[in-house]
C-alpha cells in the first residue's frame, strides 16, 4: 500500500511541476509540455514492452515514430490528381516489381537449398534484375510527379481520410516494418539487434528525406488536417467569446488553450487503452511467460518455449505502440518534417524515459515519459538561468561568458546523460520499480 | 605431513557442504591420484586446496604455512599451478604464446624452462607457432600442463586430463606426468579413469559423497577387493 | 586502350582514392569498437563521441598553433596538435572508466547493461562536445590541398579524365598504415599486447596466469582512445568536423566491426574496407564509365547509378543485414584479437 501512495504522489509533484510552469510561464506552454509527455508516456510504454517485458534493445526508436507520421501524411493529406494522372501508374507499378522481386528473391533462396554455393548466385541475380526492372519502370515515373506544382504538392498526397485513423495505420506500419527487422536480428547476439535497429531507423529518415514523391522531402508537409478544432473557428464562436469576456482572458489564448485540452484529451484516452492493455497483457499467463524467457532464456527455451518466436511477437507489438505514437506526435505537430527526426532526441531521449521510470513498471515509463520531456524542454531555461548565475562575475563583454550563455542549450544533452548514468548506477530498478510477481 | 595437504576440509559453492571433513595431500616428487564416482566431490575437493571456492572448516597448508587466506592467483605465485578441467589453453594463441602467458608472473628469462617443455613435449616444439586451437585433444592437453610447469611450479594440479581422449593419449599423458614427478614436483590428480591412474599413483584417495572412503598407496587400492569391485569395475 | 586508361583514371579517381581514405577512417574506428568489445565485452556506443571528442581537441590545439604562426609547411599543422587530442582522448576514456564502467565490471553487469551505460556515456560526451565547441562545422585543415591536382594529372598522361589525390587522403591512409602497424606489432609481439589477447580469449585463464584485469582493461582504452582520436581527426580533415554526424558514422563504423566479426582486428580493417568501398561502388554513377566502354551509341541516357548518393549511409546497413543473415559471425571469424 505504500507504494501505492508513493506513486501517486509522484504522480502528484510530476502534475504540480507542470502546474508551477502554467502559473509562472503560461498555461499555453504548460500544456504545450503535457501533450508531448502524453505522446512520450505512450512512446515509452511501447519501448518499455520491448525491453521490460522481453530485454531487447531496440535503438530504432525513431524509425518507427518516423514511420506513424508517414502513415499521417498518407492518410490524412488529399491525393493531388494531377500528380496520379502523372506518374501514378508508373510508381504503382514499380512498387508492384519491387514487392515482386522481393518475393522472387525469398522463394528462390528457400526453394533452391540444394544448389548450394550457386544459391547465392541465383538469388543475387534476381534481385539484381528485379531492382533494375522496378527502377527502369518506377524512375520516369517519381521524375514525373515530383514535377507537378513541385512548390506547392510534387508528390501523390494521401486518401484523404480522418487523421486518427493515422493512428492505427502508423501502428500498422511500424509493425511491419518491426516484423522484417525482428525476421533478422531477432535469435542474434543482443547487441546485433541495436546495432541493426539504430540502422534501420536511419534508413527509414534517409527514405523519407529522399522519397518526394511520397513524402515531399525535406520540403515537409505542412497544414496536415486536424482532429480538433482550430484556434480561429474557435475565435469567431459566439459562446467563446462570451465566455472570454466574462473571466477576462485574451480570446488568442483561450483558443488556442481549448484546442490544447482537446488534444490532450485524445491522448489521454488513448493513453489509458495502450496502459490498461499493457497492464492486462503483463499480468496474463503470456506477460509471465515474456518475464521468464527475459529472466533466463535458457531455461525458457528447455522447458520447451520458442524463444525468438515470442521476441518477434514482442517486438512488432511494442514497435506498433511506438508507431502510434509517432503519428500522434505528427498530427499535433499539423506537419511532417523527416528531418527533424534525429536519434539523441527520439530513440535515446525515449531510452532515458524507459530507464529512469522504472523498466518493467508500465506506471513507470507513464512517469518516466512526463519527467524527462518535462526536464529536456525546461532544462534550457533551467540551464540558461544557471549559467547566467554562474557568469554574472565575468564582464559584460566576456567571450568566455557569451560562449558559456551560447551553449547552455547543450547542457540538456549532459543533463540527460547525467541522469540515466545516476539512476543506472544508484537506482538502477527506475523510479517505479518493477513489481516482482 | 605432507608437502601440500588440504585438511577436514568441508564447504561447497552455496549453502550446502559438498565436502566433509576431506583431507587429501601429495609430497614432493609423488603422485596423488583422488578418485571416486561421479559427484563424489573430487573436483570440488581440488578446487578447494586451489582456493577456487572457500572452506567452512578446515585448512590448506603448503610447505608448513596456512595457505587457506589466498586467492588462486596468489597460490600461484606460492608455487601450485592448477590445469583447469575445460577451456584450459587460449585458443587464439600460439602454442609459444599460451606457454609465454603461462609464465606471465615470471619477470626472469624463462627461455630455459620453455626448452624443458618442449624437451617434455616434443610435438609442442613442431608445433610452437600453430594457434592452440587447431591442434588435437591430446596435443591441447599437453599445451595445457605445459603452461601450468612454466611457473616452475612445486605442486601440479591436474583436473580429469585424460577426459575425452584416447587411450593411448592417455598413457602418453600418464608417462609424462611420471617424468614430471621424477623431477621432484609434487602431482595432485583428479581421474576420471581410476584404474590407469591409479596404477602410476603413490598415493591414492577414494572419495564418496565429499568423505575420504578410502586412502592408501595406489598399488593397495587396486589390490584391495572392496574398491576394486566398488569402484573400478572389478 | 585510351578509352580503358580513361575509365581506370575515372575509377581510381571517384573509388578506389577515396575508398581507401574512407575506409581507413572506418578501419581505424571500428578497430576501436573490435578492441572495447574483445577486452571490456560490450558494444560501445559511445565510440562515436570519443572520436569527435579527440578530433575537437585536435581542432583547438590546432587554432591555437595556427594563432602562433606554427605550421607544418605542406602537411595539415592537426598533425602536429594530433598528439594532445589523443592524450585528452585516452585521459577521458580512462576517466569515463574510472568513473562509470569499472563499476558494472566489478558487478559483472550484462552485455546489454554496459550498452545502455554507454549510451549514456554518449549523451554526457556529446553534450560536453556541443558546450565547448558548439553544433557547427568546423574548418582546421590546412596546408597543401593537394598532393595531385586532376588538371596536373591530365596533362601529364593526355587522358580526359582527371585523377586528384587530396592531401588529407594522403595523410589519412599513411597515418593509418602506421598505427595499424604499431598495434599489430604491440598486439602480436609484446608481452602485454600477448597477455590483452590471452585475457580477450579465455578470462578465467588469463586470471590463472596471473595476468591483471585491470591493467588490461586499461591498456586496451588506451588503445581505443588512441584509434579514436586519430579516426575522428583524419576524418575531420578529410571530409569536415560537426559533432552531429559521429553519430551517424557509429552505423557504418559497427557495420565494419561486424562484417569483419566483432572482436577480430583484422576482421575490422577489412571490414572499413568492404563497406567504404561498396557506398562509393553502389552510390557511383557508371554512366561515364559505360560511355567509355561500351560502343558508341550504346551508352545509357541516366546516370546509371544503383543507389542515390542519399543513400550512402543506408549501404552499410545493407552489407550489414546480409552479413547476418548469411554468416552471423562476420566474414573472418574464429580469431578474436
């Protein structure tokens, strides 16, 4: 019972800091800082299912959050016709020769394991000749639709449909992407599988920067439809504009700190579905089937338990919640920006969460996730503060002094650095331990 | 009293004693041979003079000095040298190179002594510059006792070094640990293959269940009845 | 015959030179990565940011030289500064350890503890990096740009294609010839190079033997920050220094240790090799090439290149998977330091 009250105030400080920043900052950017910890919370909990239940270190944390914001665009953006009339054709053809190939590729390695050394052979020739067909067929077709109103779309669009269907389709989509990755590395020594994974996410940043015909590049996609309202219908609303007047409040903020809250509501919900499913699955027969096999692979897989057929299960499901997440980040953002995708911020960032919440606790990444994307955004004004206390003896003019205030905002990366280091070290069970069942 | 003796001694790894009240000890010059059936505690038992795993009760004298405080490496230094049962030769090594880092602790020339090795085992000379891990069961074996003797050690200890090789190997490697012991070493064996060791042991000690059953000369207990039908198959 | 001379030139100039400076680099950084992982038995994920910790105060030294008129002539004044950058890199490795890891050896901590402890480690590095030499790019070669000019090389043979060697690839493949050379020597030849491969090999042995863990273990971050420094040194020079992209050469640098098999040296060089070389063959536009062999008429209209040059990067990720998927162990397994 203790516990329990321990972590409920934990709860309650973690809530009270964002408090203290609404009051003394603005609640605008309090709730600014609560909708990204949401989708932290529930990025967290999604690694936290990879390596808390399982122990697999999964490094590619990004790739999959990257993917749920191209399921955003995909599905939200409306298709741009012209750019179908142009290529569209082409590309769908090509993508077909590239799935083809990729098949061609696999059936001929499975069905040729008696032709030994030409085995190799074969298959490299297939997929040599496959990519230069796909390629041949797909090239004048990407130049084609990249070429229609190339400042404004130069890319097929998406369905149109709701946003929050991105949601799923984001899930959808890491979890693909996670069942080929897992297909590989999975069975291989721990260490192969970060390695493997912290490349994969690179390359899925290096397509989607590159792809823009799909994408759009690095031109971004901006103005993503939303599933809230926005500011300024909210502005012209009569009620609102009552309401402002009667508690004496700017009508700018007002909205803008309604479509905040209606945000966070929506991530709340989803929130509590992704924690209470987790929670089920942790304490079904199957969580502690996950638990022993992470305990002792050997003896899991004695007594007769395939080992690397349940870490492929667990890690397409915690990719899956980490795409989620990714398309939910996407579309508060209102825009897809592939090169804002950058490890330290959206795999290790996240690794901190895990690690410093308690791995194993869902409760704990929850925390985990709100804490430290409260401290990465507010240790630059907590570490601007600070330096400017420490160089207040120097002289105005100091280049020592302008370079330290220069830097300060690099002080974060320490600070995160820091602070995995010491819970590792001093608390390496989190700040919410896993409970031992 | 012996050169080198473990006394009553008794302990395990965990909580449960494997060894109780366990004396076994080898003198200059001798072979020692502890023999028993499977989990009687012989392994054990070495490990334990070794100072691999810590005695409850008991203790380990070595030329009249408790010895029973020291870490492995340190009776190293005091002159045992311990021919682990597995993994006992660095495999990326060369033969030269495994009997170099077994003479690490030795800041002199030790050209001399790796001559006497090499002089003990001939093939080790043919094959110096070979990495240990290409060479065959018995060949690793003796690179094995050979990086254990460039210590110059006063006690060999020997554990289960005939496991897994042929008979003939193994006599090969009985006849040189007899010419070990002639140069005045003292030899502590553990032997899978009782009888054959035995045979070449001046003493000899049958342990059941971590107990001395019994100790005798090696030719005794191969002539007594009781062990020989108990324990070395009639 | 010209028209083979010509497509040599044209190989020589955007593969194999530039191959072999890049591939250099990545031997020399996944040497350090082999050496970590065959004595302290872990991935080290901050290899990274120790490369560029030792290239920033090669950088600083070298400003401060260049402040003072000291140069070394032809050759790029870092050289000269080199040595310090080492030294602070081996000091922050030693520290790191004092401080961090030798805690979780003592616990014998999983492999995969270490790696997470090491990710730390690069956060912490990376920000000290960003805090005193900020996130931008950073200029300090100087001296001769080039041994060979492509015009100089022209007009000495009459070929059409030209072949330019910049002096950093220069300085970059003998630089690492030498320290190869030195470590193989003290690896192979030396009683302490001998006792950190017998540790590597068989710890309980090792121990047995007598040999100090902990003198090996400080030996071995000697080594790892020693390749560091001069691996993110020659890389600076020879493409430009920014904090942010060690990061990015921590794939290719783990690709290269892999594909050789972790924990071989030998395997690591020929590792950087096989994967600087298939990004600059995969990434290669053979249009030129096939104008020249192919008869006329016959050449392609594209660039006939496999891959975009964005995907550079994405290459190593590939030798990757299909090194572990076709022999998991990497391609000169079985020996490890």
């Amino acid at each position: 019972m203790n516990n329990l009250y321990r972590n409920l105030l934990l709860f309650a400080v973690m809530l009270a800091l964002v408090a203290v920043v609404g009051i003394s900052q603005s609640w605008n950017v309090a709730l600014a800082i609560l909708n990204l910890c949401l989708i932290s919370a529930i990025m967290t909990l999604g690694v936290n299912i990879q390596w808390g239940y399982a122990g697999l270190f999964n490094a590619g944390v990004m790739g999959f959050a990257a993917l749920g914001g191209l399921a955003a665009v995909l599905i939200s953006m409306p298709p741009v016709p012209a750019a179908w009339q142009a290529g569209g054709n082409g590309v769908v053809t090509g993508l077909a020769f590239g799935i083809g190939t990729v098949l061609a590729g696999i059936i001929s390695w499975r069905k040729t394991a008696h032709l030994g050394g030409k085995r190799y052979w074969l298959t490299a020739l297939i997929a040599v000749a496959g990519y230069t067909l796909m390629r041949w067929v797909i090239d004048p077709a990407i130049v084609a639709v990249e070429a229609v109103e190339p400042a404004k779309t130069g890319f097929l669009g998406g369905f149109g449909l709701p946003i929050m269907l991105s949601w799923l389709v984001g899930g959808a989509f890491a979890a693909g992407v996670a069942w080929l990755v897992g297909k590989v590395s999975l069975g291989l020594r721990s260490d192969y599988l970060a390695i493997a994974t912290l490349g994969i996410s690179e390359i899925i940043i290096y397509f989607l920067k590159n792809e823009d015909w799909l994408t759009r590049g690095v031109k971004n996609v901006n103005g993503l439809p939303r599933p809230v309202p926005y500011e300024i219908d909210l502005q012209h609303t009569v009620w609102l504009q009552n309401w402002v007047e009667t508690y004496g409040i700017s009508l700018i903020d007002a909205s803008s700190i309604i479509v905040k809250l209606c945000y966070a509501g929506l991530f709340v919900a989803v929130l509590v579905v992704i924690l209470w499913l987790s929670e089920t699955a942790l304490k079904s027969p199957w969580g502690r089937m996950m638990r022993a096999i992470r305990d002792n692979e050997t003896a899991a897989s004695a007594m007769g338990k395939n080992v690397t057929w349940r870490h492929l299960q667990v890690f397409v499901l915690g990719s899956a919640v980490v795409g989620m997440a990714g398309a939910m980040l996407t579309t508060l953002d209102g825009q897809f920006t592939p090169t804002a995708y950058q490890p330290l911020r959206f795999t290790f960032l996240i690794w901190v969460m895990v690690i410093v919440g308690g791995s194993g606790n869902n409760f704990g990444s929850v925390l985990g996730g709100f804490v430290i994307w409260f401290f990465w955004i507010e240790a630059e004004p907590i570490g601007l503060a600070l330096m400017e206390l420490i160089t207040s003896g120097m002289a105005q003019d100091s280049p020592l002094r302008h370079h330290l205030l220069d830097n300060a905002a690099h002080m974060r990366l320490m600070t995160m650095g820091l602070v995995l280091l010491l819970v590792l070290r001093f608390a390496p069970r989190g700040l919410i331990p896993e409970v031992k069942r | 009293m012996s050169f080198l003796i473990g006394e009553n001694m008794t302990g395990g790894y965990g909580a449960a004693d494997i060894l109780h009240d366990c004396t076994i000890g080898v003198d200059k010059g001798e072979i020692a041979v502890v023999v028993g059936p499977n989990g009687a505690g012989k392994s054990t038992a070495m490990k334990a003079v070794f100072g691999m795993l810590s005695l409850r009760e008991g203790k380990v004298m070595m030329d009249g000095v408790d010895i029973t405080a020291l870490k492995p490496q340190e009776r190293v230094r005091q002159g045992m040298g311990f021919v682990p049962q597995t993994n006992n030769v660095f495999t990326s090594l060369t033969v030269e190179e495994n009997l170099e880092m077994g003479a690490f602790i030795r800041r002199d020339d030790f050209s001399d002594t790796m001559v006497q090795v090499f002089d003990l085992f001939p093939v080790l000379k043919e094959k110096r510059s070979q990495l240990a891990g290409e060479l065959s069961g018995g060949q690793r074996q003796q690179v094995a006792v050979g990086r254990a003797l460039m210590t110059r050690p006063e006690v060999l200890m020997l554990d289960e070094t005939t496991a897994g090789v042929s008979p003939i190997v193994m006599d090969e490697l009985f006849d040189r640990v007899i010419e070990v012991a002639r140069t005045g070493i003292a030899i502590l064996m553990v032997e899978q293959n009782a009888k054959q060791a035995l045979n070449i042991a001046d003493k000899g000690y049958v342990l059941v269940q971590g107990r001395n059953r019994y100790t005798d000369t090696g030719a005794a207990l191969i002539a007594n009845p009781e062990v020989r039908k108990a324990f070395l198959g009639g | 015959m010209t028209d083979v001379l010509n497509t040599l030139a044209l190989v020589s100039n955007f593969i194999i030179v530039p191959g072999l400076a890049y591939g250099s680099q990545l031997a020399l950084g996944a040497l350090g990565i082999t050496i970590v992982y065959a004595v302290l038995r872990f991935s080290n994920f901050a290899h990274g940011e120790m490369m560029s910790f030792g290239a920033m105060i090669t950088i600083l030294v070298t400003w401060v030289l260049q402040a003072r008129g000291i140069n070394l002539g032809p050759l790029p004044t870092a050289l000269l500064a080199l040595p310090l950058g080492i030294v602070a890199t081996i000091g922050l490795c030693l520290a790191t350890d004092r401080l961090v890891y030798r805690y979780y050896r003592q616990k014998r901590a999983s492999p995969v503890t270490y790696l997470i402890v090491s990710v730390g480690v690069m956060f912490l590095m990376g920000g000290l990096i960003r805090f005193v030499i900020g996130p931008n790019d950073q200029i300090f070669a100087d001296g001769a740009r080039f041994i060979m000019k492509a015009r100089e090389f022209k007009q000495m043979t009459g070929l059409n294609e030209g072949l330019a060697i910049k002096s950093s690839q220069g300085v970059t493949v003998l630089t690492a010839v030498v320290i190869v050379a030195v470590l193989f020597w003290f690896l192979n030849r030396t009683r302490t190079g001998k006792s950190m491969r017998a540790y590597s090999d068989n710890e309980d042995l090792a121990l047995l033997s007598g040999i100090n863990p902990e003198q090996v273990v400080f030996i071995a971050w000697i080594i790892a920050g020693t390749l560091a420094a001069v691996a993110g040194t020659l890389y600076g020079l020879d493409k430009s220094y920014k904090p942010f992209t060690f990061l990015q050469l921590l794939l290719p640098i783990f690709a290269s240790a892999i594909v050789g098999g972790v924990g071989n040296p030998l395997g690591a060089i020929a590792g950087g090799f096989v994967i600087a070389f298939s990004e600059l063959i995969v990434t290669f536009a053979y249009k030129k090439v096939l104008g020249y062999l192919l008869p006329t008429g016959l050449a392609p209209e594209g660039l006939a290149q496999l891959l975009s040059t964005d995907y550079k990067f994405s290459v190593s990720f590939m030798i990757l998977v299909i090194v572990l998927l076709v022999k998991p162990t990497g391609l000169f397994s079985g020996k490890t330091l």
